[in-house]
C-alpha cells in the first residue's frame, strides 16, 4: 500500500514518534495552527490517520493531547 511520495504505509509507521515529536517540538516553539498543519509531519501523520484510522489518532487529536502534555510538564516544573 502506497502512501505520500511514494513512502509505504510501513515507513510511515515506523517515523511515527519522530512525526509526534516534530509535531511537539512546534508547538513548544509556539507556532500558530495553521502553520503547523502546513508542516511535513502534520501531513504524514494524516496521512497515517486516513489510511489507518484505528490506530492512529488524527493530528488534531494528536495536537490536543501534546497540549495537554506541555501544561503539564510545565506546571511540574513550576511546581518544583
């Protein structure tokens, strides 16, 4: 199964923590939405999600819960 520019299903799978990562790291350095959806991994995590969808999370779900995480990761260290 054939996925964007010619990388399989397989190599998409296999860079998905790299995609959450990059996805992370923008929003860290506070890049508005509509920049990040422009961005090579929002794509391939999409893209990940439309062939998959019971497995992966859409990226906007995805970008939700890496929210979530940066509050709390920030608040533990005001809080230490």
């Amino acid at each position: 199964m054939s996925a964007s520019n010619g990388l399989t299903i397989g190599e998409l799978e296999a860079k998905y923590f790299l995609y959450r990562k990059a996805l992370k790291q923008l929003l860290l350095e506070g890049r508005s939405t509509a920049g990040i959806e422009k961005t090579l991994c929002w794509s391939r995590l999409e893209t990940l999600h439309n062939c998959l969808p019971r497995q992966y999370k859409s990226p906007d779900h995805i970008r939700h819960q890496l929210v979530r995480e940066i509050e709390q990761e920030r608040a533990a260290a005001a809080g230490a």
